[in-house]
C-alpha cells in the first residue's frame, strides 16, 4: 500500500494522470502514426492505450504503477522495490521498437532498469515474460492500428482564474484525441504554471500543472499560450476484442495559476506544488554549479577521468527537503490541512533528485554511447554551456 500511495503522489506531482490505471503519458509527437500500443498491465482490469511516434521522433510512452505483483516472489536483499514499468515505443521500418524498463526510486523514479525490447507489426501481440524476473505479473501488449476519429471539443471552463483567458480550442490531429487551448494571460504578472483538469461524468480523468521550462514564465505577461490537452481513452469491448474510445461529458477545466511573485488564482494546490518545484530547484542548482566549474577548471586532459570524478561528485549531492522550508511553504496553505506539506516536500524532492537525474544520465551518456565521439574540446564546451544554463535558470528563480 506504501508503494501505491507514493505512485500516485509522483504522478500528481509530475503532473499527468489517467485514472485508474496510474499511466504518465507524453506528448504525442506532431506527425500522427495512426499506430498505438494495447498495453495490458493488469488481466483483471481493461488495457490502456498509448500512440507511437514516428521514426523520426524521439521514442516516447506511458509508465504503469498499478500491476498486479507474485505473490510468492521475493526481492534480493537491499534490492528498492520497482515501482512502476515503464513502456516505449518508435516506428521502425515497417515496424515498431517496444521497449520495456522498470522506474525505482522513492523521490522521482529516478532509477531505471531494462528488462526487454521486441520488434512488433500491425495486430502482432508480445507478452513480456522478463517482468516475472522482477516479482512483476507478465504484461501483454498489441500493436493497433486506430481509425482516425475527431471527437468534438469539449467545453473549457475557467474556475476562479480570473487573469487567464480561452480565445480558442480546437481538436488536434493526433492518433489518440487530443485538443489544443489557445489562452491569454490578461495580467500584468508572468504565470509560471498552470493546473488543469479533463473531468468526464462528474470525475477527474486527467490532471496536469504544466510549467514553464528552466524557471522560465510559462505564459509571459500579456501573451497567449497555446495548451495541449489530452482527452481520456478507454478500452471499449467488442466481439473482436477491445476498442479505443474517448468517454462523454467531458469538460477542460482551468483551475489554477501561478505568478512569478508567488501569488495565485484558483487550486492552493496547484501553487503549493510549485513553489515545491521551486524551492526544490533553488535548493539543487547552487550545488551542481560548482560542480561543472570545479571540472571546467580542473584543466584535466584524462576525459574518463574527470566524467568519473564528475559522476561521483553529482551523486553525491542530496536532494532531501528542507523541513523548515517545508514547514515555511506549507504555512501559505492552511486550506490543504495535513497534506500541504507532504505534496511540498514531494514537489522539492522531485524537482531536486530530477535535476541531479539527469545530469547523472548526460554524463552516463558521453560515458557510454557517445564515448567514441567525445573529445576534451567537446566536453569542456558542454560543462561551459550546462553551467551557464543552470546559473540563468537559477537567476530566474
């Protein structure tokens, strides 16, 4: 139960839900391959559905919190218990790449594993037996073709953001629906997030705190934004098997806005969780910084060396919250009671242990795949370029 209430306060967090099956889904590509993944994480409940990219995108998917485990498996002693199993996917040749790794981690997921990849066609089903390997029930998964339908947009709906205006909403040509909200900030404050809903027969489907990147505005000042919203899909049986569908009633609402003075409309909630963020980014940032200028300046000609030593000096960089910062934040939101400060001390963690992740995963890369590329110059312009993007996305905090 620990580990499905952590889930789910990650996803939250992170900012994209579809409920009940505890799926964190991308955005979808701009060219529509009309092809997605029936991924059946659970025998007991309906599959969800995920669109391939092309293959000239970038492989994308869905992570899976909700499957049912081996009851008689036991983990290997000090192994962190995998929670969830992360599913991608990309057009190759006449064929799609499926790529299956499991997420571990109690801040942000951060750890991954491989387990398998296959190579499927059009109506070929693969069962990934290599979970039970992990104490996971085997997740089956069919490549699908979907009949292009555009389903009508639904209505979007302010609720107490008053600063923020919908000029527009139009569907979008995707393989999966989804539509496209053109807003205006009608303030004279940036807003650095947004929280928004996709509600259906009376209950939350999809939940999102979009945010502007390296703590730049999300919606500047006086101009417009233009949000993608993912419609909810359902499996819909059939006497041939199941069907993607989109469920009736839906409305897009905007419940929240964040300025950049620390303000708000609408969700505390949404506000709560981005200060999280922020809090979380000011508190990491000013310890990687140093960091790339010590091996800038190192003047270390042995490359293997100085990406070790960087690699050890990054992980061992904490990213635990702050409790007095947690305590101060959580203070703002009397309204949220008890939960304020465990949804902020999250939002640090995760924004903190992200930014440190995927510095690791850059360094891991030249390590790896791109060692035979790498030369000294070239590693010394990306330490010069990531130090100067942290220290403006830090002056912008």
């Amino acid at each position: 139960m620990q580990r499905i209430r952590l889930v789910s306060l990650l996803i939250v967090v992170i900012g994209l839900v579809v409920s009940g099956t505890n799926v964190f889904a991308q955005q979808e590509p701009d060219t529509p391959t009309r092809l997605a993944l029936e991924v059946t994480y659970d025998p007991r409940r309906h599959p969800a559905y995920q669109p391939v990219p092309g293959a000239q995108s970038k492989p994308s998917g869905s992570w899976y919190g909700m499957f049912p485990r081996i009851a008689s498996w036991q983990a290997p002693p000090g192994t962190a218990p995998m929670e969830a199993v992360r599913v991608i996917s990309r057009v190759e040749g006449d064929a799609v790449r499926v790529t299956v790794s499991l997420l571990s981690g109690s801040k942000a997921l951060e750890n991954e594993q491989a387990v398998s990849n296959y190579l499927i066609r059009e109506t070929e089903s693969i069962k990934v037996d290599e979970l039970k390997n992990f104490g996971i029930e085997p997740f089956g998964i069919k490549l699908i073709r979907v009949d292009p339908k555009v389903p009508a947009v639904p209505p979007v709906v302010l609720k107490g953001v008053e600063s923020v205006a919908v000029i527009n909403a139009m569907p979008k040509e995707t393989t999966l629906p989804q539509y496209r909200v053109i807003l205006r900030n009608q303030s004279n404050k940036n807003i650095v997030a947004l929280g928004w809903e996709v509600v259906a027969q009376g209950t939350d489907q999809i939940i999102a705190k979009p945010r502007g990147i390296d703590g730049q505005p999300l919606i500047p000042a006086g101009k417009e934004y233009w949000l993608t919203v993912g419609a909810p899909n359902r499996a819909e049986a059939t006497r041939t098997g199941y069907v993607p569908t989109t469920p009736s009633g839906q409305e897009i609402q905007i419940r929240g806005a964040v300025f950049d003075d620390g303000t708000f409309e609408g969700d505390p909630e949404t506000a709560a969780v981005t200060l999280g963020y922020l809090a979380g980014e000011k508190m990491e940032l000013p310890r990687l910084i140093p960091l790339l200028g010590d091996a800038l300046n190192s003047g270390d000609n042995d490359l293997q060396g100085s990406l070790k030593s960087l690699e050890s000096r990054v992980s061992a960089v904490g990213s635990d919250a702050d409790p007095a910062t947690v305590q101060s934040l959580a203070a703002r939101f009397p309204q949220l009671g008890r939960q304020a400060g465990k949804k902020i001390q999250i939002a640090i963690e995760f924004s903190a242990t992200t930014l440190k992740t995927n510095l690791l995963n850059d360094i891991h890369r030249m390590q790896n795949e791109e060692s035979s590329r790498i030369t000294t110059d070239l590693y010394r312009t990306w330490l010069t370029k990531m130090k100067e993007r942290y220290e403006k996305w830090l002056a912008r905090l």
